[in-house]
C-alpha cells in the first residue's frame, strides 16, 4: 500500500528597487549535473553540463506564478565547439527546437519563438535532443526568457540553510528521503512508512526565522492521471509554527497546485506539516510550502531550504542520514 508522500518549497516576499522586477524562480531543476543557475549568470565561461550521456538531459524552469514571455534565447559554454540542438517544451507541451551555437564573445545568443507564452507560461524545460557533433561535452552556459526583444530579469531560486526531518521514512530511505520535498520535482518526494499515512509528518528547521504567510500544494502522486487516481490523497493538513498550531487545511481532490493562505501570517524558524486525514492508500505526491517576509511591494520570490544531514525517525530511533540537493 502506498504510504504519504510530501513534496515542499519554500518562497518569502521581497521589495525591489529601480530598474525591472526581478523574477524569482519557484525551481529550477537539472536532470543531472550541478550548478544549474549559472546559466542565469550572463557568463558563457560557467554554465550547466549533465552527467553521464547527455541525450534526453535538461533543465526544468518552473515560476511562481504564469510569466508572460514569447521567446527564448541560449548559448553553449565558452568551451563548447560546434552547437546543441535542445527540444523547448512549454506548460509540458513541446513547442520549439532551438539549434545554440557557440558564436563567441560578442556575439548573438540564437533565439526561438515560445508559442502561447504571451499569455503567461508556469514552466519550461530545455532537453539535450542531440549532443555536439564535434564530441565536445554539451554545456549549456547562457538562457534569457524574451518579452519582445527585452530578457527577463529571471533570478534563480533564493535559500536558506536548514535540516529536514520526518516522522518515518519508508525503506529504501535512498528512494524516500525527505530532501526529496525539496528537489523541484513533483515526482519525486518523501514516503512515510506507517500506515496510510496520518499523522505521519515532514519539520523543516531553518537556521534563521522567516515569515510564513502561505502553503502551496500539489496533493497525490502527480506524475499522471493514473497514478493520481491509482494513489490515495491527503483530505486534511495542519501546519505548526514554532511548536503552535497555524492554520488546518481541506484539500481538493484534484491534480494540480493549490495555494492556500494562513489566516494571519507567521514568523517561524521550525515547520511541521502533519497529514490529519488521509484517503486509504495514500500517496500525497507533493506538498510545497510557501514562505514569504512581508514586504510592501508583495512581489514573491522562491526561497529553497539547503538541507544539512537530516534526522529520520526509524523504529523509534533517529539515525543521521546524508542527502543534500
């Protein structure tokens, strides 16, 4: 039987300057391979570059909210001989194949069109269709969002240092572990190991306080239809600040996010999200947590917990276990 699984972000408020707004990604995630944000860093000389055989590897850009945007631009790293042909998917449909050649210091990145992006996208993802003809290892060291001839001011996910830890975690903890709730992926999560799942829950420990104003929740195992209808879903979830209870949730049967906003907002350093009622046979796909510091502009920008080992509750003892994203 399928046991809870939990999914979790975390995204505080910011007040901005002159100049464009800033827009803060919910995630921004790499199939493999690290340091996917210094492709948001203007610098052809660092970039993203996947592990292992690099067709079929990519990078899934997921906003806060629809972002309006007609186009896309790339360029390979600064190392890079030759090109990368990348096939765009927009909102999960494929949209575009975009050829990225490396045209040196000065010049243009190669750009394609984002069909039905002027009315506002969630999500794009990049995939590697063919690697560099030349054999030179595909890197992938510039992307601009375009609004017309304008790039976005797209920054990449804010974070904190923090510690993880659950309830129970279903063997193999490799498969389950609660940092899993924080890796961007709405497939991938945390699985508790008694029974359906409530009371079973997920303490997010952050280093500093932060005002918490917000969850947002994609309830069941979200990876299809049938595997949403297949796994059982959470009806109800608390949330605790600081050891005192905020808010109680009644969740939608429904795939999808759901933004649910705390009666008053809270300043907390220790969260714990617990499943009160739950669906038999649940599988809660993904829980994100919204984190916000009230600001008077009320724009949000992500704010992603940087796991430290974290302590899991097995069998009535806590055992340290390893993981960071």
């Amino acid at each position: 039987m399928k046991k809870s699984v939990l999914l979790l972000a975390l995204v505080p408020a910011l007040a901005y300057g002159a100049g464009p707004a800033p827009i803060f990604l919910q995630a921004l995630t790499p199939t493999s391979g690290a340091h996917p944000s210094a492709v948001l860093d203007g610098d052809a000389k660092t970039g993203w570059e996947p592990v292992g055989d690099p067709r079929d590897e990519g990078l899934l850009f997921r906003f806060e909210t629809p972002v309006r945007m007609n186009g896309i631009a790339l360029a390979p790293c600064a190392n890079v001989v030759g090109s990368i042909r990348l096939e765009i998917s927009a909102d999960g449909n494929e949209v575009a194949t975009l050829v990225a050649r490396n045209r040196g210091k000065e010049g243009p990145l190669d750009h394609a069109p984002l069909p039905g992006g002027e009315d506002g996208l969630r999500s794009v993802f990049l995939r590697i269709a063919e690697p560099n003809p030349s054999g030179t290892r595909p890197c992938i060291g510039e992307v601009a969002f375009l609004m017309g001839e304008t790039p976005l001011a797209l920054r990449p996910p804010r974070s904190v240092p923090g510690r993880v830890t659950a309830s129970s975690t279903l063997a193999p903890v490799d498969a389950y572990h609660p940092s899993y709730l924080f890796d961007g992926r709405l497939d991938f999560g945390w699985e508790g190991a008694k029974g359906i799942g409530q009371g079973e829950w997920v303490g997010v420990h952050l280093d500093r306080r932060a005002e918490v104003s917000a969850l947002e929740i994609w309830n069941g195992y979200q990876r299809s239809e049938d595997h949403f209808r297949k796994n059982a879903r959470a009806r109800k979830v608390s949330l605790d600040g600081d050891g005192k209870r905020v808010a109680v949730f009644r969740l939608k049967d429904a795939m999808g996010s759901q933004k649910l906003a705390l009666p008053v907002p809270v300043q907390a350093s220790d969260l714990k999200l617990v499943i009160e009622e739950a669906t038999a046979g649940t599988h809660l796909g993904g829980v994100e947590t919204s984190l916000s510091s009230g600001r008077s502009s009320r724009r949000r920008s992500s704010l992603r917990l940087r796991p430290r080992p974290a302590r899991v509750l097995q069998g009535g003892t806590w055992s340290q276990t390893p993981r960071r994203l």
